[in-house]
C-alpha cells in the first residue's frame, strides 16, 4: 500500500468524492484533492532503508460545515496511523462558495511490503 491509495480509501469511504492532483468534473459541494509531497527514507544506522516515509496534503473543499468535516477526517487518519504533521483553514472563496481546508499528514510505510 502507499499514502495516495490509503488515503483514497479512507477519504471515499466517509462518502468525500477524492481525486489526485485537480479534481476533474463539476465539483460536487464537498470533496478532497490530494497532493503528494514527499517520499523520503529516515535516516538508519547501516545506511539502508527499512521504511519509506510518505507525505501527503490533502485539500478540502467544502460550502458545509467544515469543522465536521475536519473532525471527521483527522480522526479517521489517526486511527490508521498517519502523523497529522499540520492542519489549516485557507479560506473562504467567495466566488466558488467553498471553505479551503489543507491537512499535512505522513506515514512510515516498510520497505519488504509489496
């Protein structure tokens, strides 16, 4: 598994609509954009990774209550073990009607897995 397939699963198993990179389509009143941000090895005392560290932003997009949806989606991504490394209200457009919410979140992911 990877941080782009675990957290698809999570996010549309809350019935959030979650595509990578630009959500294509019209735009439903709640959905999540995610954003890839790092794949890195911790640093180990021989020299060779045993774990891939992932990082992701997820975007949401929200004209409801986003502090449900907030809620709703850290915990969901504490109980599967992500880090949540950062959480942020970016906005409010106007224009599109929707509240801008970004979480960081990362994963250690070991390397023998296929």
């Amino acid at each position: 598994m990877n941080v782009l397939s675990e957290l698809k699963s999570i996010i549309s198993g809350l019935s959030v609509p979650v595509e990578t990179g630009v959500f294509s389509g019209e735009a439903p009143d709640e959905y999540a954009v995610l954003v890839p941000l790092g794949d890195e090895f911790p640093l180990n005392g021989d020299d060779y990774p045993l774990t891939d560290e992932q990082s992701c932003r997820i975007s949401l997009f929200t004209k409801g209550n986003y502090l449900r949806l907030k809620k709703q989606i850290t915990l969901s991504l504490l109980s599967a073990g992500f880090t949540v490394e950062a959480r942020r209200y970016e906005g409010y457009d106007a224009g599109a009607g929707y509240h801008q919410l970004t979480i960081d979140v990362a994963k250690l992911y070991d390397m023998q897995e296929e």
